[in-house]
C-alpha cells in the first residue's frame, strides 16, 4: 500500500523528518533530525548486502521534501578496513 505525502502528513501530524530510498519508499518518520539520520545510517547499513537495494540512495528530508542528510557507508567501509 502507498500513500501519498498529503496522506502521510495528515495520519502523522507531528513527523517532522522522514527516511526515504532514491525508489520513493519510505522507510521512517521521526519528530527529531538526529533520529532520522541514524535511522537512514541502519537503512544503508542493512542494504549493503542487498543485490536488489544496495544501490539506491538513502536519504533524510524534511516535511517539504527538501533532502537534508544522504546516508553513506564509504566513511564506515574504509574505518572499518583501517582496524582490520
């Protein structure tokens, strides 16, 4: 099921920050920026291995749709090849 953004903000007023993928899904609503970064970080993070997903863009944006925060797992590829 698919609901469109005036839906979204109707059912949950008080979201401020949602996770989407570059495929248009949306995978979190949160109330605080910090939160939704994070949220988008465990998205990218779990994708990784995932042939069908691994490719697409996670990102956070605010109510209006503007992009506030792209998650990228490069900085945590190469830290974690550093201790290895």
């Amino acid at each position: 099921m698919s609901f469109s953004k005036e839906q979204i903000l109707r059912m949950y007023p008080n979201t401020q920050y949602y996770v989407k993928n570059s495929n248009g899904g949306l995978l979190a609503g949160t109330m605080n920026l910090e939160d939704a970064k994070k949220y988008a970080d465990k998205f990218k993070k779990q994708d990784r291995n995932d042939k069908l997903n691994n490719h697409l863009e996670i990102f956070v944006c605010d109510r209006n749709g503007q992009k506030l925060y792209i998650a990228d797992d490069i900085k945590e590829n190469l830290e974690e090849e550093e201790f290895e």
